[in-house]
C-alpha cells in the first residue's frame, strides 16, 4: 500500500470525526483509504494518479 500524505490523513480523520465515525470503524476507513491509489495504480482505473 501507499504512504498518505500527513495532510490528507489529517483532513481524513477531521471528516470522520465530523460524521461521528465509531472509532473502531475508523481504522477500515483509513486502511481503504491507503488501498485505493495502489489498487488504481496497478489495475488502470480512474483516480490512480
């Protein structure tokens, strides 16, 4: 998986903590969120780059 930048993983937490996000439920957010430029990148898809 790819490395998020400290800014968007910042801007990420401050959205999930404004939809009241359960905080168990934070992690598979943050995992998905480092998963879907790999997966883009590697599979051709839209957003990748």
């Amino acid at each position: 998986m790819l490395a998020v930048p400290p800014e968007l993983a910042r801007r990420q937490e401050a959205r999930l903590a404004r939809q009241n996000m359960v905080t168990g439920q934070r992690m598979h957010d943050h995992q998905w969120l480092r998963y879907y430029p790999d997966f883009c990148g590697k599979h051709c898809c839209e957003g990748g780059n």
